[in-house]
C-alpha cells in the first residue's frame, strides 16, 4: 500500500490531489443525483387533469407519493388557471402572478374542501441529503408544518411556512438541507396543515420538487482519511 510518510515530497502532492478528490467526491454528487419533478411528464403515461398520482416516479426517481391514513385515496394533478383543484387567488383560480411560470400541472390534495386536511407524505427509495419543493398561495391564517424523516421514521428537521414566507399567488420555497437535519439523510416528508384558516377553504398546491441523490455508501467513507485506501481499492477495482 502507497505511505505518504516514506516519500514526504510526493506524499504532499498526493495529499493535495487527495484533498480535490475528496473535494469532488463530496461536491458534484449532488448535481449528478439531482432530479426535478416538474409534473409536466409523467412516466408511463401523460399528464392530466386529475390524474391519480402514486408511486409512478419511482422507478425513476425513486420518490412517492400519498396521503396520511389512506391507501385508497392518493394525490392528483391539478391545472393551472383551470377549475379550482388547489387554491383561489387575486389571479384566479389556481393562478399565480404572471410573472411566475410553472408549467400546466402541480400535485393537488384529493379532498379539496375536506373537513380534515390530511397529511401528505413523500417516501423516498434511497435517503436524499437535500430536497426543495414550492407550495402555492400560502395566505390568510394558512400555514404548512414541513418534517422530515430518517430510515427509521424519527423526525430529523421541522419548518413551518406561513403567509410571511409566501402571500396570495406566490410560490414559497420549502428547503432542507443536511443544516436542518444534523446532516442525517432523509427518508421521508411529512406536509402537516397547520393554519388557523379552516382545513375547508385552505388550497393544497406543490410543484418543482427537487430531490438530490446522497452520494454512495462509501463516499461518506471518503471523508475520513481511512476512506483514501477504500477510494484506491475501488479505482483498483473498477479500473
Ligand atoms: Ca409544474
Ligand atoms: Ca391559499
């Protein structure tokens, strides 16, 4: 096995390039795993209005959808500037300002004037170390609790959005990153209604979600410095 203390000249040049290595193990990852559901393309099929939405991104990017306590009723599409399926706005039904463009579909609650807003959940195939998605029209006394899980189903990371984040017609940004979960992966994502405005005239709406691939098992490994000889076996290997 190659020792950096035997030839110190070499050895720091071969820390240097270990150190961009690691550099670039630990950075571009997140952009190589990264996928957006837009809704604008489902696979196996095409989208459109109502369209019941499950596990059909699973396959390709390992994320599903559902609703809390239910195994009949799921997700579905809505439409922009069509019927009311998420929310009213100054702009119409499922409108957002002009200047905001999000394609012609989002994920819309099935129970659109429900007593009970139920929960919705995301499950991931493969834990993610960072996700963003945009909720639509967050006024009024609305307000969504946003938590997300590790393997094991134990809350890591908790934000709440409200109107300050967001107002009539506006998209928010919800985001976590390895910051809000103690750097623990996430498994899963919980969306919790939790405004004072009755769950019957609160609108659901979620688009561009954003999740990014956590690196591979072993790049974690990379990081301690008992990683450098894991990295030179796996070249050795797949050389
Ligand atoms: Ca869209
Ligand atoms: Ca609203």
């Amino acid at each position: 096995m190659y020792s950096y203390s035997a030839k110190r000249g070499l050895g720091h040049r071969s820390m240097i390039i270990a150190a961009r290595v690691l550099l670039a193990a630990a950075l571009p990852t997140a952009a190589a795993g990264e996928g957006v559901i837009d809704f604008e393309s489902v696979p196996s099929g095409a989208p459109s209005l109502g369209l019941e939405i499950t596990d059909q991104y699973w396959a390709d990017f390992g994320v599903k959808f559902s609703i809390s306590g239910s195994d009949e009723d799921t997700m579905r599409l809505g439409d922009y500037g069509g019927l009311r399926e998420g929310w009213s706005s100054s702009y119409g039904y499922d409108s957002l300002r002009p200047e905001y463009d999000f394609g012609g579909y989002f994920l819309a609650h099935p129970d659109l004037g429900a007593v009970l807003l139920r929960d919705v959940l995301i499950e991931y195939d493969t834990p993610t170390e960072e996700l963003g998605f945009h909720l639509m029209d967050i006024d009024s006394t609305e307000a969504w609790t946003i938590t997300v899980y590790d393997a094991s189903a134990g809350p890591i990371g908790q934000k709440i959005y409200d109107p300050s984040d967001g107002g009539d017609a506006l998209p928010t940004h919800v985001t976590f990153t390895q910051d809000d979960t103690g750097g623990i992966p996430i498994s899963g994502v919980r969306i919790h209604y939790s405004g004072d405005l009755p769950d019957a005239a609160v609108g659901f709406g979620f688009d561009d979600f954003t999740a990014y691939t956590i690196p591979e098992p072993a790049t974690f490994a990379l990081l301690g410095m008992g990683g450098l000889a894991l990295l030179r076996r796996r070249r050795q290997t797949s050389a």
